[in-house]
C-alpha cells in the first residue's frame, strides 16, 4: 500500500503573527497632518515602541461643478474640491503604556484618527 503524504497549507506554514496597531490619520491640511503624525511618532518612541511609518496614502479628491447662477447663463460654471489627505503608521507589538498614551494626545481639530489592532 502507497503511504498518504500530507500537503501542508500556507496557514500552518506561516507563524503566527505578532499584533500591531494601525493607525490612520486623515485630514484636510497636510501640515497640520505631518504635525500630529509627529507627535504620535514622538509619543510612540518615548515609550521604545517599533514604530513602521508612516506611510502616504494617496489623496482623496472630491470635486463639484455649480452653476454660478440660478436661472440664465447655463455656460457658466464654477468647480470645487476638497482634498482628504491620509497617512498610515504601524506600531509593531504594543505595549499598555504606548496605547493608553496615543488615547490622552491631544491633537489638533480637523485630524481625524482610527486606530484598530490587527
């Protein structure tokens, strides 16, 4: 009788993975955004944590074409955007200490942050 070989899938292959946070900051200026991205980087580096980032994620463009007036001149036209910008920084294995300081920042308005574990 032929002996059965088991084949090894890439999930028992791999080694678990050690957990990390991911945090992502979006705003609508970029140098209020590289501001706080600083002083997330600082507080984490004060507490030796192995910061990966951060990473520019491309800018979000929204755009809106108005007629300028309400009723004649249908030619005329005026077009708006906003831009999103947003930025991606992982903290490799964190401790306690790193995430309860990274939740008592104070950032400024506009900043807008998510953070998950993965």
């Amino acid at each position: 009788m032929a002996t059965a070989t088991k084949k090894t899938t890439k999930k028992e292959a791999t080694a678990p993975a050690e957990p990390k946070l991911r945090i992502r900051v979006r705003a609508y200026e970029h140098k209020i955004l590289d501001l706080s991205v600083k002083q997330i980087m600082d507080t984490a580096n004060r507490f030796d944590a192995k910061i990966v980032g951060p990473v520019p994620l491309p800018t979000e463009i929204k755009r809106w074409t108005v007629n300028r007036s309400t009723f004649i001149d249908k030619d005329s036209r005026e077009q708006f955007e906003m831009r999103i910008h947003k930025r991606l920084i992982d903290i490799m294995s964190p401790s306690g200490k790193v995430i309860e300081a990274l939740t008592n920042l104070n950032l400024p308005s506009g900043v807008t942050i998510d953070v998950k574990m993965v």
